[in-house]
C-alpha cells in the first residue's frame, strides 16, 4: 500500500493545482459569458440592433467553463449518482463495484480524449467561427476569425483533466479497500464562497 500512497500523493498535488487553475479560468468564463448575454439582450430588446458574435462568444465561454469546472465537481463526487446501493453492501463490495464503474470510467475518457484529439486536429478543427474575432497583432490593426479547434480544446482539456481525476479516485479507491483511507490526503473543497 505505500507503493499506492507514494503514486497518489503527486498526482493528487497535481490535480489539486491544476483544478484550482481549471475553477479560476472557469469563473473568469462564467463572468464574460453572463456579459455577452446581457450585451446580446440589451442590443437585441433595447435597441432592436442584435449583434452577431455574444451568441458565439457565450458558447465558446461555456464550453470552457465546463471542460474546467467538471473534472472538479467529478473529484468531489459532485455529478449525480445513484450510490445506495453501492453504500448498502458491505464495504469491499461496495467499493469493488465502485472500482468496475471507475475502470469503465476510465475506457469511456481514453476515448473521448481521441476523440477530443481529431476535433482539434482534424478536418474540422481548421474551420474559423462565423463571427467571433480576437486581435491578429498586438497593434490591434488585425482581426482574426477565432479558430474552431480552439474551441474544441474544450474538450480535450476537460477530457484530459477528467481522466486524471479518474485515476486518482481509482487508486483511492484501491487504497479505501486495503484499510488505507485515513493516510490518504484530503481532497480539498474547492473555494465556493460559503456554498455547500
């Protein structure tokens, strides 16, 4: 079991670090995505003029956010989960059948990562979106259109962290059903401002 112990102890300091990083950019994106909606609102209703890239740019700032904020939420156990029966069985069989739905878990997150590869890669990753433009210089004298692959790392980034996170509750897992869990690190609740 120290073998186990000495593998989870980095990865949970990596996850930890890079998950905290993943929930500022997260909220960084929540708070632009609520104002592009409301400047998409107040030129669509108040002056009858709607503009053609908050649409655009809400999606990519949601799709961010998600792929930021999920890996988290799956870390703390915060996706819905019918898990009494798995806590009405005896201990070890409870967290065996916990470890087959990680492992499967996992199967299904190594694929989606390919996935998530051929959309930033592949054919349809070069195509640009209709409207949403960021600076092509540092002048600002030269608009781009936001490539759709930058878009789409969404994916592979949440995926990836995902699959992290997958591997640490894996070995904690493993770790639980050999009498380890009181010497395994805590994972930290994340900052919610006082939200439970």
């Amino acid at each position: 079991m120290g073998i186990l112990l000495a593998v989870l102890a980095p990865l949970d300091f990596v996850n930890s670090l890079l998950l905290r990083i993943g929930r500022g950019i997260g909220i960084v994106a929540v708070a632009l995505m609520v104002i592009a909606i409301l400047v998409q609102v107040v030129f669509r209703y108040v002056f009858n003029n709607a503009l053609p890239w908050p649409d655009e740019a809400a999606r990519f700032c949601m799709l961010w956010m998600t792929g930021l904020m999920a890996p988290t939420a799956f870390r703390r156990g915060g996706f819905v989960a019918i898990d009494m029966f798995t806590h009405s069985l005896p201990r070890l069989l409870g967290n065996a059948i916990s470890l087959l739905l990680l492992l499967i878990s996992l199967v299904v997150l190594v694929v989606a990562l390919k996935i998530g590869f051929s959309e930033v890669t592949g054919f349809g990753g070069r195509f640009a979106t209709a409207s949403l433009y960021v600076p092509g210089n540092l002048s600002f004298s030269e608009w781009i259109r936001v490539p759709r692959s930058w878009m789409m790392a969404s994916i592979l980034v949440g995926v990836f962290l995902l699959t992290l996170v997958n591997i640490e509750l894996i070995l904690r897992n493993i770790i639980a059903s050999f009498g380890g869990a009181d010497r395994m690190p805590v994972i930290p609740d994340p900052d919610m401002a006082g939200a439970d």
